[in-house]
C-alpha cells in the first residue's frame, strides 16, 4: 500500500525531529565550562535532560485541556469527533502510571549511554526498539506477523549487527571520552532502554488502545505522573538539605545560587557551585521545593 503525503510527511518530520533530539542533547553534554574551583566540566546530567522531556510530555496534557475545551463551547459535538480528543475520557490515570515509570527510566539510560557512546551509535541503535515490540506483541498480544515485517526485523538486526561490530573495533583511544570500553558500555544501556521502552510501548498498546484513551490525554498523563515523581526527588532534597536557615534567608540564596549558576560565562559562582557543575543539581531542587 502506497504512502500518502500526509503520512510521508509525519515519517520525515519524525526522522528530522528525532535527528535534531540526538544532536542537541549531544551538544549539551559537549558542552564545558570553567568552575569557581578551576576545574572544567562537562555538563554530564542525562536525568535532567530526562526531565525536559517529561515537562515536554506534560505539556501535552495541557494542550488536550485546551483543544477540548474550545470545542466543548462550540456546543456542536465536536469534542467527540475532534481526532484529538475523540475517544474515552472516563478512565483512571492510574493505569499510566507503569508506562510513565518506563518512560522515566528508559529514557533516563538512554542519555547515560549517549554520554558514553557516539551520538550515530545511539541513533541507529534506538532503532532496536522495533525488534524488541514485535518479540513482545507477539507473545503477549497474540500478534501474527507477516513475512515482509519478519523481513525488516532482521534487515534491522544486520544494521545492528554492524554498527556494534564497528564500535567494538574501534580504536581505543585513551585520551578521548570515547574509549571502547565506554562505548561498548553506551551501546548495551541503550539497548537495555530499548528493551524497556518495548515493555511501555506493548503495555500502551493493550491498555490505551483497549479503552480508547485519546493518545495526547495519555502522554499527558505519563508527563504528570513523572512531575509528580520529580516533586517526590524535591521532598527528598527536603530531606538533605534540611531547612536550618530563616525563610528570608533562604530564598534570597536561592535566588543568589540560581543567578549565579544561570551565567552563561560560567565565572563568578559561588564556592559551592559551578554553572556546569555536579552541584548545579541542588539549584533545580531548590526551585521545585518552592
């Protein structure tokens, strides 16, 4: 069956905006900066970048409020054929909470396994997520495959077969970031993150598909519940950095450290913090907790 343009399209705009996801998170992990100790870091944060995505997610839970409303004024029922937010929308949440746990903690190796390997590595070998759904739909979806998709399956497993073989073949050059051991260590996490995001993508399928939650209601909710769970890390920063200073007191440093840290220059911080520094972590704690 020949593709149509509106699906070509969405195929390349998925290839070009998945393209552009790879290199500018590898971009911000290249990036350096010099600390109030004189060191140079790298911004090595995969859970930060992890959580972007997840605010990114839970915008769309906003976005589907937004369109269902407006057509709810409408008072034409246009809510209830809109593709947006036609479907059930009666259902518990709770039901997305596995596929949100499973979002949070593959994508979070898979930005481990980018700080380690070559961002090409990691783009093709995202695309392992496809063998791993279809072992999986088979096995607990009763899905019947057809020879041709057999046929890409093990298309996709020579293309991985190759990129693996030209990592572990590599030069292991000490002096750079990207030794073989790192990433031969990078390639199996995203590969792992793969295997997990399969789990999520065949749990989706059986549950959303099943009762027809509309499927920008269903990233939204997955965004929320990973908001939820980073406001659960901010109470336990609660816990770490108990509060033994007058409430004044501490939103004026807070204020001072997120200033500092926000410096593009990098010069300047405080002692304990540096604009790409371990510490900035603390800043981003600080900021949920209030």
């Amino acid at each position: 069956m020949a593709w149509s343009q509106k699906q070509f399209i969405f195929a390349l705009t998925m290839v070009v905006t998945g393209s552009i996801n790879t290199l500018s998170t590898k971009w911000a992990d290249n990036i350096e900066s010099e600390g109030s100790d004189g060191q140079v870091r790298r911004f090595v944060h995969p859970f930060v970048q992890a959580c972007a995505m997840f605010l990114g997610e839970f915008l769309c839970l906003l976005a589907f409020k937004a369109v269902y409303y407006h057509l709810r004024r409408k008072n034409n029922g246009s809510e209830d054929r809109h593709d947006l937010v036609q479907g059930n929308r009666e259902f518990s949440p709770f039901i997305l909470f596995v596929p949100a746990m499973c979002d949070m903690l593959a994508t979070s190796i898979m930005y481990v396994g980018l700080n380690l390997t070559y961002p090409s590595s990691f783009q093709l070998l995202r695309g392992s997520v496809i063998i791993f759904v279809a072992i999986l739909s088979v096995a607990f979806l009763n899905r019947t495959l057809v020879k041709r998709e057999w046929f890409g399956i093990a298309f996709i497993m020579v293309g991985l077969v190759i990129v693996g073989m030209s990592d572990v073949l590599s030069n292991d050059n000490t002096g750079s970031q990207y030794t073989r051991n790192n990433v031969i260590t990078g390639d199996l996490l995203i590969i792992l993150a793969q295997i997990i995001t399969a789990v999520q993508m065949v749990y989706e399928e059986y549950y959303v598909t099943a009762l027809n939650i509309p499927a920008l209601q269903a990233v939204g909710w997955e965004g929320k519940f990973l908001r939820l769970f980073r406001a659960g890390g901010a109470s336990a920063a609660d816990v770490l950095y108990p509060r033994d200073v007058p409430v004044q007191q501490q939103r004026a440093r807070r204020a001072g450290r997120f200033a500092r840290c926000a410096r593009p220059d990098g010069q300047q911080l405080s002692a304990d913090h540096s604009y790409f520094g371990h510490d900035c972590v603390d800043c981003i704690f600080q900021l949920c907790r209030h």
